[in-house]
C-alpha cells in the first residue's frame, strides 16, 4: 500500500524538491492549516498524484506524529484505503467512527484501531484530479457529516486543486519533498510561560508532549518521579530517554491518545519496584502527562522478562503491518505484486532500505527477480553467479540458515565484493524454502548498523517462509500468464489492416484476476469495392474451450463476410455454426459493414451491447438496433440489420460489456456514463488513438475484459 523510497534511481523516488516546489508546499501547507482549524478538526494532510497516477504521496500534513508518516508515505490509488477510494471515486469519503473503518477499511482499521473519525476528498480542477485532501477529527465528534461541513471541505479541496493546477499549467507540476513537509496542529493559544510556574508548584510530575511526541516540558516532580533530568528529557520522547519505558505497549498508548484525542493511562513499573501511573490528556497542541506513583498492575503492564531493551519491531505499529504482509502474500499473485509487499510493508517495518529478491532458476542458479532501493544496473553483477560460486545468497539457500551480519566491517570481511554493491551497514539474507524445494533468497539492506535481536530474527525467519510460499506460486503464476497472453495473441489480430477513408482505433484490456483467456474478440476486414466489416464480441467463459470457440467464430465471421453475406446473413450463419457444434457456450458480437465513401453502414446484432455514435459536435447517442438473441441458443434466429447514417466527423464505438459492467449498477445507467465519458474524451476532431486513450484513462481494470473499437470515415461526404 505505501512505499518509502528514498534512493537515487529508484522508480517512485522523490526527488530533492526544487525552490518552486518548496513554495507550493507551503502554501498548499497554508491552506491545509486553515481548513483544519476552520473545520474544528485536529489534523490532515495532502497527497499528490504521482506522475504514472498510479500512486499518491504524501507532500504536507498537520497536526499528527511525525510516526504519522510512515505506513502512510505511498498509497497506491488502487489500494482498500479512503484517500484512495477518494481519488478513484472522485467523490468525498467519510469515515465517522471506528466500527464504520473496521467495516469499510480493515487494513486501516488494523494500522489505526483509534477512535477518530476522517474525511477524504480529491482535489480536481478542469476535471483533471491533482491529489487528495484528508481531515482528521476526534472520535467524541458527532458520527455524521454535516452539509456546511462539507461544503467546507469541498471548498478547501477546490482551492488546493487550483494551486496544484496553476503550478502544472506554469509547466512545474508539484512533487513532494524526500520527507513530507510537518506541520504544527491548529493553535491552541497564547504562550503559557506562566502556565508552567504553576505547574511547577503541584506535587505530582507534569510533562507537556508535543504533536511530534517529544518532551517541551517536564516539571521538577516530572524529572524525579522519572528519575531523569529536566534537560534530558526536554527535545526527546520519553521512550528514547527511559529504557524501561521503551516497550510498544507504552509507546501505542501515546499514539492511541495523539491519533484520537482521547485521553488514555497506563501504570509502568519503574525499575526495581517504583510503580508510576500515566495519564494522558490530548489536545490539538499536543498531550499532556500526569505522572504520579500507584499500585502495581503487573497483569496489565508488567515488562517482558530481560528488561526494556531494543526490539524488534520497534513500534506496535510494525505487528499491524506484519499481519497486513501475511494477508497480502497469501493473496499475491505475481513476482511484482511480491517484490512491492517486500518494499512496502517489510521495509518500513524493519528499518531496512533495500531489498533484493532472488528466485532459483532451472540450471540452479539464482536470479534477481526484483529489487527495491537500488540502482539500475547495479544488481547485474550478482544475477545469476557462476555455480558454485559462494555469495550471501547461495550460502543460506544451501544451509538453509538465515545470514544475519551487523555491521559493515563483518561484511567487508565475508563479502568484499558485495560490500561494493551499496552502501549498506547490516544485511538480513533469508533463505526462501518451501517443503518440497528451495526457491530463492532474500535480501534486507541497511543504512546503519543493526542489532538483529532474538524476536526479529524468529519473526524474519518466519516471513521468509510465507515469501518463499508466495514466491513459489507467483512464479507458476507468471508462466501460466505468460502462456495464456501468448495464446490470446495469437487469436486476436496483431494489428488492424489500413483501410482508405477510415480511420480506426482498437483498445483490449485483459482482465484483472486469473489465469484464463478472456473472451473478447474482434476483427477488421477489407471487402473490396470500398468497403469493410467490422465485429466485436464476447464469448461466455474464460477458459481453453471457450478460446477455441472464440478462433472458429472469428473465422467463421471472416470467412461468411469475405463471401458477400450481409450483416444479417453473416450473424444468422456464425449462429447456425455455433448451434451445431454442440456448446454450452453462447456468445454475443455486433457486426457492422461500412461503405466509408458514402458514410453508410448496415449494422446487426446479437445480445451485444449498444453501439454508440459520437457526432462531430460531442453529442452522443446509442444506436438502438432491433438485433437479435445470443449466438448458440436457436439455430433458426433471425438478426436484422439496421441502415445507418455517418454524417461527417461522427465516430462509431463498438464495445464490450467490460466497459459497462459495474456491480450495483443499473445497465441504463451505466450505458449514460458511458455516453457521457465518450462525448467529453478529447476534441471532436482529435485522432481516434487520443480519444481512445481519453476514454479508457480511468477505467478500472475488473474481473472482465473490455475491448474498445472506434471507426470514423474520412472521406468527404457526398452532396
């Protein structure tokens, strides 16, 4: 869902930010504080599209920890996450309690189990969407949203799209820095210089945190009860400074507090047997910490055995994220999807900043299958090493043992030659091993040096296993696509044929999910005397037989239209076939024959969606053709043609219902998007390729192919 790539040459790195740039960012950081505090909220932020639109970044954000950022850096726009939805929905998400985002967004719920609640909404301007706006309130906020609220949302997201645009029409479109830009929350005052004088006089510790979770104040009782100094404490959170405070537990209370501004409390034991009760107060400044002594609750609070050294993950949030990673790869299904849940969730959990994923070969070698934070070119020298060369990879794919080498010295000393491949200090090699065999390794990198504790090492260990797993499957996986991809292929033309005075544009988007050949086809022929047939269809099913079925419908269309028969004829015939060979299969096409020269045409069908004609003006209107029932149900089905009309400039759509079909949604409804989509994609005049690429720009990509095939004469029109 999210990615944190800082690395040079890295896809989906952010670059250092230019001065321009900087200036944007804070003024979207302007009008991000203002709508916050306009709103009553406590905290929001904004992300911005990526180039490829097919990520968002987080460049601003305000009133939140710092810590904030983190799983939430990178979010790709086709992930379960509201912001997401927001940008893909073009429309505003609210949240307003935890049962509704335990519902609507589980992995959120997971990372963020706090009581808040949020809003999303994209910022669009000329229909183009630049980004995303998120607010934030406090759990004890009414659940529903009221209109000025939104009004003011609208609003606000209104005046961030028009920066963003402004900045993109000037030619230096935004993008965010190498660390978001953190605000401070909404002011919550004056100075409160005498406010602490008072504090200083109560008997009970007092210690003011602010939004970033570091000490700004610490009272003399505060810095006794805690057996530290004022000064230690001031600038640094209290987990850094007291190590037997430095326990997730303890660290998610104050993430609980900040993240829904609720108060929270929890009782530590001070080492070796002082017990201290936390209470924490949020507000949209920060939380304040009222420390005093209590009875133990040692059922509730007691540390692990060995005191509170580091571990690993170090914050409560890095479990969340490692259950995230074990759903996620049981549902991966290619060695890309692996390779982005290795950098997006493993990454951030661990500290690391590279990876590389290695995959045994056929002769035995290992080669990089992906990588993440590295340059281009730099892993050639490790992919695929001679046999028996002994490297990180092959040395604990053979033992069976994970590598675990702390520090860069331990790596210069075993691996000098890899050492040279980055700048890394610790490195975790991780054997990927299945039951029946080994299928590869994986790689962590750090920046620093890392002490690899029991825990990580156990809980590394064992995610290596559910990648090793994935792995395996995402390999077969690849290669059945691979095949599968061919074989489509090799069924659909590899390119349409020039016809004089027509000019044409075809589209085929696969289906997202599965192995099977889709069932869409198509085909543009040439009949001489000035004219051309063209089909579109969609065979029921996605398997073998229904492949095969789709190559003899195909031929059987180019064979009965190369031999004169008209639109009627050529689907009464296709249809005749279809019956005889016995399948349970049925199918539906359209099939239209043009004369381009006298802008006609004679158009039939069979169950297939309405055609659309697009005027020269941008009106478009759907061609209600009578047509005929399915192909393959009665043998003696008749399907009339329709005469059509193409004045000058129109635009003839053929389409199949993957381009229509969305769950929950009425046909006629649907087919009005449609319309309207196409009148506002491109110029009237613009090449069909354009308007084609328009059309489909945000179309999702669902369980069903879509193809798309667009016809315009060019021919002057006959007087």
């Amino acid at each position: 869902m999210c990615e944190d790539s800082t690395a040079d040459g890295v896809p989906g790195a952010r670059r250092p930010t230019a001065a321009a740039d900087r200036s944007v960012l804070r003024e979207l950081g302007v009008c991000l504080t203002g709508a916050v505090a306009g709103l009553g909220a406590y905290g929001g932020g904004v992300y911005l599209l990526d180039p490829d639109g097919e990520a968002l970044e987080l460049a601003v954000f305000t009133g939140l920890p710092p810590q904030f950022a983190g799983p939430w850096r990178r979010i790709r726009v086709d992930a379960p996450v509201g912001v997401a939805e927001a940008v893909r929905g073009r429309q505003l998400v609210w949240v307003g309690d935890t049962q509704e985002m335990a519902r609507r967004y589980p992995r959120t719920a997971l990372i963020m189990p706090y009581r808040l609640a949020f809003a999303c909404v994209p910022l669009e301007c000329d229909g183009r969407v630049h980004g995303a706006l998120f607010v934030n309130w406090a759990g004890s906020r009414p659940r529903l949203l009221g209109a000025d609220e939104r009004d003011r949302l609208r609003a606000a997201a209104s005046v961030l799209g028009r920066v963003l645009a402004h900045a993109a029409d000037a030619g230096r479109p935004v993008r965010p820095a190498v660390e978001p830009l953190v605000l401070p929350g909404p002011a919550n005052g004056p100075d409160r210089t005498p406010e602490h004088s008072a504090l200083a006089r109560l008997p009970e510790g007092v210690c003011v945190l602010g939004v970033d979770g570091r000490v700004t104040l610490a009272t003399p009782a505060a810095a006794a009860l805690l057996g530290a100094a004022a000064d230690q404490l001031v600038g640094r959170a209290l987990w850094q400074v007291l190590p037997w405070l430095d326990d997730p537990v303890y660290e998610e209370r104050h993430r609980a507090a900040a993240m829904s501004r609720q108060p929270t409390a929890f009782t530590v034991l001070r080492p070796p047997d002082r017990w201290l009760c936390f209470q924490l107060y949020p507000d949209l400044s920060g939380i304040t910490v009222r420390i005093t002594e209590s009875g133990p609750e040692p059922d509730r609070h007691r540390l692990p055995e060995g005191g509170g050294g580091p571990r690993a993950p170090a914050r409560l949030d890095g479990y969340y994220h490692v259950l995230h990673l074990v759903g996620a790869l049981a549902r991966a299904t290619g060695v890309r999807d692996i390779v982005r849940l290795v950098a997006d969730e493993l990454l951030p959990v661990f500290g690391a900043s590279r990876a590389v994923l290695l995959a045994v070969e056929a002769d035995g070698r290992l080669r990089v299958v992906g990588a993440h934070g590295y340059r281009p070119g730099v892993l050639e020298r490790i992919d695929r090493p001679p046999a028996g060369a002994e490297t990180p990879g092959t040395l604990t794919l053979s033992t069976g043992v994970p590598l675990f080498l702390e520090e860069r010295q331990e790596i210069l000393r075993r691996y000098p030659l890899h050492a040279t491949l980055a700048p890394g200090s610790a490195w975790a090699v991780l054997p990927l091993l299945t039951p029946q065999r080994g299928v590869g390794a994986c790689v962590l990198s750090y920046d620093r040096p890392h002490r690899f504790g029991p825990e990580e090492r156990a809980t590394l260990t064992a995610l290596a296993d559910l990648i090793a797993q994935a792995l395996s499957r995402a390999r077969q996986y690849d290669t059945a696509s691979g095949l599968a991809r061919d074989l489509q292929d090799a069924l659909l033309p590899h390119r349409l044929p020039r016809i004089p005075g027509l000019e044409t544009a075809v589209r085929y988007l696969p289906a997202a999910e599965g192995l099977a050949v889709g069932g869409d086809f198509y085909d543009l022929i040439a009949l001489g005397h000035h004219r051309v047939a063209a089909v579109v269809g969609d065979i029921q099913g996605h398997n073998a037989t229904a492949a095969a079925l789709m190559g003899q419908i195909r031929t059987a269309v180019r064979a009965h239209a190369s031999g004169g028969a008209d639109p009627r004829r050529v689907l009464a015939l296709t249809n005749r076939l279809l019956t005889a060979l016995d399948t349970e299969l049925l199918a539906s096409a359209a099939y239209v024959r043009l004369d381009p020269r006298r802008h006609r045409a004679l158009l039939a069908s069979a169950g297939h969606p309405h055609p659309l004609l697009r005027h020269a003006d941008g009106r478009v209107e759907a061609l209600d053709a009578p047509g005929g029932m399915l192909l393959g149900i009665d043998p003696k089905a008749a399907y009339p043609h329709t005469r059509l009309a193409l004045p000058a400039g129109a635009t003839l759509a053929l389409y199949t219902d993957g381009l229509t079909d969305v769950p929950g949604t009425d046909p006629d409804h649907a087919l009005t998007a449609l319309a309207r989509r196409l009148s506002g994609a491109g110029e009237p005049d613009a090449p069909l390729d354009e308007i084609a690429d328009a059309l489909l720009q945000d179309h999702p990509v669902g369980t069903d192919d879509t193809t798309l095939l667009l016809l315009r004469p060019t021919e002057p029109v006959p007087e």
